[in-house]
C-alpha cells in the first residue's frame, strides 16, 4: 500500500511525529507499533520542564495537564547519607509512561493517522522508484507499505540503523508500588555509592501510587544482575516504608543508550528519532523531551526536502543540523555532568548545610 508517510514505533517520538506530519498536510500516515495497545512502557515518566513546553505547543494540552502529577521539589541523598531538598523557580511533573503514551496515541488516531499495533517490523528497503518499502507481520498477515518519508522511532534496541557509534551502556529498573509511605508532592534522587554517578529515584505519580526505580553503567554492574542491585536499594532505603504497599507492576528492566554526539545514521530513506537515534541524558536518562522534538523535526526535514527535491541525504543532514542546533548543549551537559558527578555529590556532601552549595546543586540539575 503506497502512503504518504510510514513511522516505525508509536511511543512519544512516533506520536509527535505522526502528529505533526498530519498537521503540515500529510494525508495517509501510518504508525506500525510493535506491541499491542495500550502497553506497558518500563520507564520513571518524569516530565522535565522542556518537556512540558514541548506537550504545551499541542492543542490537547489542557486535557492531558490534569493527568500529570505535579511535584513542587526533591529531596536529595548524597553519597555520604546527608539530605537536603532542591527547590526550584518551577515543578516538574510526573506521568505513567503506559498512560502517557495510551493518551499520545489516541490523539493520533483523532489526528487521522492510522496505528497498527501488535506488528512487527522486519525489513526496510530502498524501491527501484526511490522511495522506502517498510515489511512486517501483524499475526499471520504480512503488511507492506510504501512511501516517500520513513521515520524509525523503534526505540533503544532496534536494528534499522547505520550507527557505529561507540555504545555508553547504562541500564536502568523500575517498578510501581501502592501504599508505599511516601510524599506525593516531592520525587525523591538517592546517589548511592553503588548507583554513582547515577542513582535511585521515588517519583509520585498519584496521592497514593509511585515508581521506584535505579540506573546505573552497565559496567558497574560487575557480573551480578540488575535485579539483585535494584533488591538491595529497595532494601536499603525502603523497606520499612514498604510494609504496607502493594505491587503494582513488578521490577522490569530497560536500557538506556545515550551517545555523546549527535548523528543521524538511519537506513538509505529513513530518518531516526528519540531512543532510536540514542538521545537521551546520559546523566538524568531522559528521553521523552528529546523523543518529543526529534519526532517533530524529523518530519519538518522530510516535509521541506520532499517540497524542494532534495535528495534523502540533504534532508538527513538537514534534520541532524536542527537537532544539534535545539539539543546539542542539553546532551553534552549531560555527559559532563556524569562525569563530574561523583567528586562533585562528594563534595556537595561535605559542605551539605551551606545555603551557597545548595544553590549551586539545585541550579545545575534542574537544568539538565
């Protein structure tokens, strides 16, 4: 089936992107999405404020808002056991993921996009007329479409890619609980020493429901599994507030796979974003403010080189310079940080009561 425009993956990059290809006039859009809908989504749904800015830009703002938790600040765990709360000039928000992207993609429907979920996609291929064939299976029946723009927002593990980056593996686990003693308007960062310089969050999503969750370099996980480290923080910080909860969802692991510059390296006749293209903080792991722009630009490059007869590898190099002109600094901030993070919660440790280092912690993690 020829159509105007093929997104591979339905998450919040697919979503953005299939919403905006309908919007600039792209008739027939098709999402294929691997899992059947609405799905469970392994991730903490921490709403950053450029995400939010980004979701605000959507007419259906003011119906997805009362859905997102807002928290007015985070109490923070150092290293060295001190605490001490970040407050900043805004709040942030936290939403679940499997409700989030249920939301997203029913305004894709409404949008007049079509999404195919439960099919799986296995191969995508340049036609002798130039444009992209994308193969699959719903079930037992093939599909087939056919088109001039092709965006693979597949996620982390996908294959539909030329990348060969060096990988920076960082894993993370998360599951959700009710019940849990916690305090619904603040998210909760612990830097555990066998975290840093990642670490282990409580992020609200109701008055009475949370995620828990760890990352961590994969490296640092030494042979045992993600699981077992994610029970010994559980142990170690929540135990005795977890007499009384219920497990809502088990621990489920994901990975996270950010890159320290900013290419687009899709197939001949596709173009990446969000997990796909590896954009992600390297040190917060957030993606969804990332998947949200990229999804969007994406089809803007697309849009303008199919107007203007570009070739694939003008309207490439088009969408990978919009990129690095809206996320480059936040990406590379994020590096830095990883880096330094360690001798800096160290440090923050020590002078833990002095109103001046708070100021300068709270001001450069809530910018990341």
């Amino acid at each position: 089936m020829k159509v105007d425009f093929i997104i591979v993956g339905g998450g919040p990059a697919g979503c953005a992107a299939a919403l905006e290809a309908r919007r600039l006039g792209f008739e027939k859009v098709v999402v294929i999405e691997r899992a059947s809908l609405p799905r469970l989504k392994p991730c903490a749904g921490g709403i950053s404020m450029r995400a939010e800015n980004l979701l605000k830009e959507f007419s259906f703002y003011p119906e997805l808002e009362p859905l997102m938790h807002k928290v007015g600040s985070a109490n923070l765990t150092l290293p060295n056991g001190k605490c001490f709360e970040l407050k900043g000039d805004a709040s942030a928000s936290v939403m679940n993921r499997q409700v989030f992207d249920d939301f997203l993609q029913k305004q894709v429907i409404a949008s007049g996009a079509e999404i195919i979920s439960g099919a799986n996609v296995e191969n995508i291929e340049k036609a002798q007329n130039g444009r992209t064939i994308v193969r699959g299976a719903k079930g037992e029946e093939k599909i087939e479409f056919e088109s001039s723009a092709v965006v693979v927002c597949a996620g982390a593990n996908h294959r539909f890619h030329q990348d060969t980056r060096k990988k920076v593996r960082i894993v993370g686990c998360t599951a959700w609980f009710e019940g849990c003693n916690f305090d619904p308007t603040k998210m909760e960062l612990i830097f555990d020493k066998s975290l840093r310089p990642h670490y282990g969050w409580l992020f609200p999503e109701s008055e009475t429901t949370c995620n828990i969750g760890i990352c961590l370099y994969q490296k640092k996980l030494n042979g045992r599994s993600v699981l077992d480290v994610y029970q010994d923080f559980i142990q170690k910080y929540y135990s005795e507030r977890m007499k009384n909860a219920t497990t809502l969802v088990s621990a489920k692991v994901h990975p996270i796979l950010p890159a320290r510059s900013i290419r687009s390296h899709g197939l001949d006749g596709t173009l990446l974003a969000g997990d796909a293209s590896r954009l992600v903080n390297a040190f917060t792991g957030e993606g969804i403010s990332y998947a949200l722009l990229s999804g969007k630009i994406a089809v803007q490059a697309w849009a303008e080189g199919l107007k203007d007869g570009w070739s694939w590898e003008r309207i490439n190099k088009q969408y990978e310079n919009l990129l690095k002109k809206e996320i480059r600094g936040s990406m590379k901030k994020g590096f830095l940080l990883a880096e330094t993070a360690t001798p800096l919660l160290i440090l923050a440790g020590l002078f833990a009561d002095n109103s001046f280092v708070k100021k300068q912690v709270t001001k450069h993690l809530s910018k990341v």
